[in-house]
C-alpha cells in the first residue's frame, strides 16, 4: 500500500465537483449533498460529449457528442485505487468536512450521458468486481445518473437491470415537460411519450428516482403553466405504469459554464418548498435540496 502520510490534501466541498481534482482520468470523489455524504464518481465522458447541452450544466468545454472509446483496464484499476484509500486509508480523516465522513455511493455521472458509451455494460461489470473486492456490495449505492436518453436500447436496459442486484439507483432526468416537442432547458428535441417510455424503462428494472433542477432564468421562475405541464406529465407515466420512488428536487449549487449562465439564478426557498409540496400530492416522497 501507498505511503499516504505525504498525499497533499484536497479539501472536498459540496460547490466543487471538479473531474480531474485527483488527477485520475476516469474516478472522482465528490461531497454530494444529494447523497449526503462521498460519493465515488466514474466519468465515462472525460471528452466532455454529451447528447444533451443543459443551460445549468457545470462542464467546461461541453460539445455534443457521445463517450469515447474507454481504457476499462485503466479505470478498474483508478477505481481500485480510490476505494482502497477511502476503505483502507486516511483519505476521508483528511480530505472530507467530519460531518460527511461516509462513503455513500459509486455514481455514474461526470461529463457527459454515460449510458452513451458503448461499454457501459462492461463498466457495470467492473463495478460489480470492486464492490466485491472491497466487501462494499450492498453496503453502499450503485448510482446511474442519466438523461435517460439512450433507455429504449436492450443493451442498456440489460445493464440497468443488472444494478438491481447490485444495489442500484437511477437518477433519472426530468427537468420540464417538453414545449413543443423541445426543452428550453436541456437544448433538445423530445416529446412527452418519449420521456415516459424512457422512465417505465428505468423503473421496470431498477429503483428509480426522478431528478429535476428548477431555477430562474432572468430572474423569472417555472411558470404556473410550466410547472402544471410538469407534474402532469408525471401523474400521465406513473398512470401508464412507471414506478418512481419519489422526486429529486434541486435548485443551483454550482455555477454553469455554458452562454445561458448570467441569465440563470437560484430560487427562494419558499418556491422550492412549495412545489415540493405539489410533487408530494402525486403519492411521491421528495428529497429537497436549496
């Protein structure tokens, strides 16, 4: 084992989700809020692609696109390496804020749409191999963090399928129902039975959470009109069969890097309790983060 005691430290913070803070090309450690603790990240996007272009997105440098051909050798062993520290090291005594000293998950997430790589089976697999390796199988979360864009494929399906069993979690997606066939928001064309077929895919086959980012753009927010497409689309899929466990609500926490940026701010938290509140009256649980 490596010699820790000279590792420099890397303070780890809820507004800093930078990918490459270890210098690692695939795996990341975050304080997530969401998760309430470190989280793990596998970022199969390190091109910065993405099929989508969210207005509210992080990601320096984001093109469209799809994940790049991955070095799965190269990422077990990242992956290895990092769980080792935090399981068998000091990593969290000194790199983590005390009241987050807990390892929550392994997120699929990072720079992109991972279900857009064409290995992400294997990843799966891979994952699987290392929770095994370090007794974490069923202990913490296998977290998919998805545009839930490429659900309609029986590969991916497949793979999702598989996290069940290996404790899984989707965070699936749904910032705002569709206008015309397009979202403002997430910069493509989709319409609202796209959007259910995609999330009955995800919650026939691994506990599903829907996760949706509200803010104001200049300095108005949802409408009432927006925020009632919304939920309806919501009732619509769970009527028509899809499962969610409940609602992922959150406003911004990190600066975004695309043009949209100086148009877009934070609501009060009023607001955010208050749609919360209107989730809550479809039968779903809501984790609320402001």
């Amino acid at each position: 084992m490596s010699d820790r005691s000279s590792k420099p430290l890397i303070p780890l913070a809820v507004t800093d989700h930078r990918r490459d803070i270890l210098g690692l090309t695939y795996v990341y450690p975050v304080v997530s809020r969401r998760a309430g603790g470190v989280s793990v990240g596998v970022n199969l996007n390190p091109n910065n692609a993405c099929n989508w272009r969210c207005i509210y997105c992080q990601v320096p440098n984001l093109i469209r696109g799809n994940a790049p051909e991955l070095d799965l050798v190269q990422l077990e062993g990242e992956l290895a390496g990092m769980l080792d520290e935090i399981v068998n090291g000091d990593f969290m005594q000194r790199n983590v804020p005390e009241e987050a000293r807990r390892l929550n998950d392994i997120a699929l997430s990072g720079n992109g749409e991972p279900t857009s790589s064409k290995q992400f089976a294997a990843v799966i697999e891979l994952i699987g191999r290392q929770l095994a390796a370090y007794e974490l199988m069923g202990k913490i979360k296998l977290v998919l963090i998805t545009n839930g864009s490429q659900l309609y494929k029986p590969a991916v399906q497949e793979a999702v399928a598989r996290m069940q069993a290996m404790n899984g979690e989707v965070w699936f997606k749904f910032d705002r129902a569709p206008v015309d066939g397009m979202s403002e928001v997430n910069q493509i064309a989709l319409t609202p039975t796209q959007i259910k077929r995609h999330l009955l895919a995800a919650t026939e086959r691994c506990e599903t959470w829907i996760q949706t980012c509200m803010f104001a753009i200049d300095g108005q927010a949802p409408s009432e009109s927006e925020q009632q497409a919304w939920l309806d689309l919501l009732a619509e899929a769970m009527e028509e069969g899809a499962k969610p466990a409940g609602v992922l609500l959150y406003g911004l926490a990190r600066a975004s890097t695309q043009p949209e940026a100086p148009r877009l701010s934070a609501l009060p938290a009023a607001w955010m309790q208050a749609f919360a509140g209107r989730i809550e009256q479809l039968g779903l649980r809501v984790k609320l983060s402001v």
